[in-house]
C-alpha cells in the first residue's frame, strides 16, 4: 500500500486509511466540492515514522529539516504548517 493518497483515490476516504481530515477532504473532492490540492499521509505512515522515532530521530541522523511557515487565516486564525526540505 502507498504511504500517501491524491484526493481523488478511491482509498482515500476510508477513515482507518486516511484518518478523519484526510477522509473528508477526499469525500467533498470527490464529491465535487472545492478544496485545495494536497496529498493524504497514510495512517500507517504516520504510525511507521513515530515507530521509527519521529521527527527527533530524522533531526539527529540529518535525514530531516522542518520548517515552520505561520498563516493568518480569514478567519483571523493562526497557522503553522511544518515542511521539510
């Protein structure tokens, strides 16, 4: 199985598989409503790379920069999105 999901994989709405912001993001893009491109970080990905010591153990063995970009949303909400180069 993949690591990630487009939207518009039919696998990506199963909530065991894309948990549940993943799973609704792909059910409304599938559904035809406008959401924004991304990809989904499968469950088991994430539970493989927290078994495998996270973000700490990525750092240390230099396999991993974060980044940290903050966004004011329109509804005055503070953002983070972490990214990695």
């Amino acid at each position: 199985m993949n690591s990630t999901f487009t939207f518009q994989d039919p696998w990506a709405v199963r909530l065991e598989l894309s948990g549940g912001k993943g799973s609704n993001l792909a059910l409304l893009t599938q559904w035809g409503f406008p959401v924004p491109p991304g990809f989904i970080v499968t469950a088991q990905a994430y539970r493989d790379f927290i078994a495998a010591g996270g973000e700490t153990q990525a750092k240390h063995a230099n396999k991993l920069r974060v980044e940290t970009k903050t966004y004011v949303m329109q509804d005055y909400d503070l953002v983070n999105f972490r990214f990695s180069k």
